[in-house]
C-alpha cells in the first residue's frame, strides 16, 4: 500500500480550497512551493490540515469525486467548506502532519465546529438583479461577516436605517465584495446588508448540513 499525504489548503478567495496529495518526503517541499508562488492563477495559499495515509492516491482521488460538483474546472480546487472536507479527513485512520501535537478525534470536532457554526447566503436581489454571496461566522458569541462576502445594492428604501448605516461603513470594492471581517450585531442585520433587503436572519443563514441559523441556536441553548 503506497502511503503519502493528503492536504488542504485555504485560498485567497473566501470559500475556495485545494485537496491535493504529495509523497511524504516532498511535503514541506511542496507546501513552500504552493504559499510562495500560488496554484491555478490564485495566490494566498496557507496550509490547514494534513494526514500521512495508506492508499493516498486512491483517497485523494475519493475526495475529488465526492465533491466533484463543487471542483472548478480541472484543477484541485473546489467551492466547499473547509471545516467539512477537514471533519471527512480527519476521519481516516493515519498519522496527523499539520497541524502538529494535535489528534485525529480533536481535529474533527473542531472541524465540526467549525462546520456547525458557519452559515451562506446567496441569490440575486430582487431590486437590482445583483448576485449576492455571504458568509457568516459564530465566534464567541459574537457574529462576523467574512471578508470576500458579496454584497447586494443597498437602498434605503428596503432596509433599517441603522443597518444601511452600518454598510456604508463598511470597506467594500466596486465589486461589491467586503474587504475585511466585520462583527455585526445580528444575524438579520448581517443578512439585510448582503441581501439588500429586509431578513430573518435565524431562517436564512444556513450552514453546510443544511440547518438553518435559528435550529443552530436552539441546540446551543437546550
């Protein structure tokens, strides 16, 4: 059985990882390789989780299939959530790279943290026709808008006035996508600014298992 190592990757684009694979001695190698010069035209890689496994080529492979609807073009890069893909490889029985002094069992409940309690939102502003696209966070206790999150034209007419008060603090590009975090203070608040219009926040962030923001917050209360 050829052993060798699975990774992942977060990326300069909000939302978008790599899974790839590389023999064990050419892993800090290719780790370097891949912070300094990019992958497929996008830059800011940084390594997030690695496991030396038996039959990593047929694993690797594995992945890519399951998530193959999520993979852009032919590349090892794929629109899915990092916590989701770290929890299915922390899974595997194998020996833990990166990070190190960590165990396989605390990788992945913080992996299912980290999946729980992240939450989207995407569509088109029925106003404007604008895609919009957000990402929402529960960090102790506190809600963060992601940085990279695109947001929808805002009108008055359509929301709070503290709220579009709020977004025209924010630093958003002529694109519309948010240039840094920002801690908002609620989630309908958070999902008006991205949507451009009024909205139930605990109905509309949904995270990746498909639980809505209000089903996510009765379980942390029972």
């Amino acid at each position: 059985m050829a052993k060798g190592i699975i990774y992942l990757m977060s990326t300069a684009v909000q939302g978008l990882i790599k899974i790839g694979k590389t023999q064990t001695s050419q892993y800090e190698t290719r780790m370097r390789y891949l912070e300094s010069n990019g992958y497929f035209n996008v830059v800011g890689l940084k390594r997030e989780f690695a496991i030396e496994v038996d039959d990593y080529d047929e694993k690797e492979t594995l992945l890519h299939d399951i998530f193959e609807r999520s993979q852009v073009s032919n590349s090892e890069l794929f629109s899915v959530n990092l916590g989701m893909v770290k929890q299915l490889l922390a899974s595997f029985s194998g020996r833990i790279v990166y990070p190190k002094s960590t165990s396989a069992e605390a990788e992945f409940n913080k992996a299912e943290n980290e999946v729980s309690s992240t939450f989207f939102i995407n569509g088109k502003s029925r106003k404007s026709g604008k895609e919009f696209c957000g990402t929402l966070i529960i960090s102790n206790g506190k809600f963060i808008l992601k940085k990279e999150s695109i947001i929808a034209d805002v009108s008055e007419k359509y929301l709070d006035s503290g709220w579009a008060k709020a977004e025209r603090q924010m630093k958003i590009d002529g694109n519309g996508i948010l240039q840094e975090d920002c801690e908002i203070s609620s989630p309908s608040a958070a999902a008006s600014i991205v949507t451009g219009r009024n909205a139930d926040g605990k109905r509309e962030w949904k995270n990746a298992s498909g639980k809505t923001l209000g089903e996510y917050l009765e379980k942390k209360e029972d």
